[in-house]
C-alpha cells in the first residue's frame, strides 16, 4: 500500500469532500502546468481539513497546502505526498467596525472588494493579485504600494503538531513576498486585518482604475503564475529583464510575456521543465548585463530532476 493509499483508508466517513489519487496538479494551478500529486484533497469543511492534515502528519505523508495555485510552478514528476486545497474548507469572512476577518482560502480580490464597499481602506492596492488570503498572507503579497504587512493583525495556523496557534504581523515577519511561513508548511487558518474607514465609492473607483491598468500593464486573461522574479532591491526586475531584450523569448510552449517582462505566460502545452529553463535564461541575461541575479518569487513545489 503506498502512503497515499494508507490515508485514503485512515481517513474515516467523518471526511466530507474529495479524494482524488494521482490527480494532476496542471489542473489545480494558473499556470496550468504540473505532475500528478499522489493524493488532492478537497476537504468540503474545516473539520475535514483538520482531519485530513492530522492523518498525514500521523502517517508521515508530506502535505502541501494550496489556495489558488497562483503563485506555483509544480514540476513535471509531480508531489510525492498530499496536496490539500483550502477554497472549499476555509471560506468565512466577518466585519466588526474597522476589522476584517478573512479564512484562509477567501479569494483574496474578492475579500478586497468587501472591504472597500463597506468603506474599509488599506488592502485596497491588492484587487488584481489572483490568490488566496492564506496564500497572501504567506508570501507577504503586495501591489501598488500595499502589501499585507501593512494592514494585517495577526493569522491564525495550525502548526504539524497541530497545534492552533495566533500570531501577530511581526511575530510572523513579514518581509518583501517573504514570512517567517515560507516553506514550514504550517496551514494559514485565518487572517485579521485592521483596516480604516473611507468613502466606498472612492474605494471602489480606485480599484477600477488600478484593475484596469493591470490589464493594461500584465497579461491578465493569460495562463501565468504571476510575477516570476523578485524586484531586486531599488529595482524593477520586469524593467531589468526588458531592457535586456527577454521579451518573446521561448523555451517550449512557455514564453516571457511581450507584455511585462517579469511574466512568463503558457502558450498551450509547456512544461515546468520548459519554464524552469526559461527562468535560467532570463536570469542569465540580466546577470550579464548588470550583474544582479535575480531571486525567484514564484514557489517551486514538487520533485525536480
Ligand atoms: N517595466 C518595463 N518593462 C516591463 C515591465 C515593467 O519597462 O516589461 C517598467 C514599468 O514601465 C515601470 C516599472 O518597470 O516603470 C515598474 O513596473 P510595474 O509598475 O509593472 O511594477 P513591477 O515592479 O514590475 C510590482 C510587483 C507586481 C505588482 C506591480 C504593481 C514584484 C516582483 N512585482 O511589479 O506584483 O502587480 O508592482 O504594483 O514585486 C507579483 O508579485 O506577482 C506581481 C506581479
């Protein structure tokens, strides 16, 4: 019996949602790309999810959590272990005057809009990031100018030895796409942030227009992952990687966006190896121009060769 199959058999009726064995993580990703993960589960409820990571954690099965899959490259061969998605288990959101609760898998667009036809400003600049709230919250997610440290109170998580434990902004240390999150594979359960009170339409007309020059400026509606290069610091690495001629190059069917160079869009059938490769690339050319190496933002799950 492999690992997988020994949680399917663990997990008892009390399990609600689904279980799918070697199901293809390109399904599960905007970029539409990735392996099979030994084992997706969709937990329906957050007791399912708790249910779900503790026979994992008991049986010894890596667990991967993911929200959107936005901000992924899961690699050809795929996860060896237990993938388990938040959207469906972690859904609630909540208001108290100027304090918005969010649970981990909330579309984090969506979550922003609430919040600023209730007339709740800070977390506005982040309407366009495709994701989820506990996504965000772990890469630290950020756009025009406001990031989630900026607002954010504390997370609820579940530590492996489950455990739920609280803490705050800066016992979390958020850092630029960066939190002391990354790579512990604790599961974000929630997020508060304290937000302040503004005119909603005035909100809401900001996130038009800062939603339409996202489409102006990224290749929204494209297959991608989104920013796929950290801006080094006091620099746009979508500039770097411009001014350097990466545009249009392509290794496969993946391709540095023609619209923002720090994009790498799917055309049709790329793989990851195929993207992993045109990231080499990119990054060699900026190196060779201006001598920054250009650290990766966009987190590579999965086993590599
Ligand atoms: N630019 C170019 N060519 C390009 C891309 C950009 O010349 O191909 C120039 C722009 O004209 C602009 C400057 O570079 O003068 C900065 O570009 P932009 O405003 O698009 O911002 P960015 O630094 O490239 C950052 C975030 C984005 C976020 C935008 C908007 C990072 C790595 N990127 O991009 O976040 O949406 O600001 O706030 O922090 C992400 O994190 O996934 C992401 C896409």
């Amino acid at each position: 019996m492999t690992a997988a199959e020994s949680l399917v058999a663990q997990l008892s009726q009390a399990f609600q949602g689904e279980l799918l064995p070697n199901e293809p993580m390109a399904r599960h990703t905007t970029f539409r790309i990735g392996g099979p993960a030994d084992l997706y589960a969709q937990p329906a409820d957050r007791a399912s999810l708790l249910l779900v990571y503790r026979c994992a954690w008991e049986l010894g099965v890596p667990a991967l959590i993911l929200g959107a899959g936005s901000n992924v490259l899961v690699s050809d061969r795929g996860f060896r272990g237990v993938v388990i998605a938040t959207e469906k288990a972690l859904k609630a959101t909540s208001f108290e005057g100027d304090v918005a609760f969010a649970e981990a898998g909330v579309n984090l667009a969506s979550f922003v809009r609430a919040c600023a036809k209730r007339g709740l400003a800070g977390i506005e600049g982040m309407c366009g990031i495709p994701g989820t709230v506990g996504g965000a919250v772990v890469m630290n997610a950020g756009a025009n100018g406001c990031e989630v440290a900026s607002c954010l109170l504390h997370a609820d998580l579940l530590t492996p030895d489950l455990r739920e434990v609280r803490l705050t902004r800066d016992e979390l240390d958020l850092r630029y796409r960066d939190s002391a999150l990354k790579g512990l594979g604790w599961v974000v359960l929630s997020a508060t942030f304290r937000l302040t009170p503004a005119s909603p339409d005035e909100l809401m007309e900001r996130v038009h227009q800062m939603e339409t020059r996202r489409r102006a400026t990224q290749p929204v509606g494209e297959r991608n992952a989104g920013c796929v290069f950290k801006n080094p610091p006091g620099a746009s690495a979508g500039r770097l990687l411009d001014e350097a001629g990466a545009k249009g190059l392509r290794v496969g069917d993946a391709q540095i966006s023609t619209k923002h160079a720090n994009f790498i869009v799917n055309r049709g059938n790329a793989s990851a190896a195929d993207v992993k490769h045109l990231m080499e690339r990119a990054r060699a050319i900026v190196e060779e121009k201006y001598g920054i190496l250009l650290e990766p933002e966009l987190l590579m799950v999965g086993e590599w060769e």
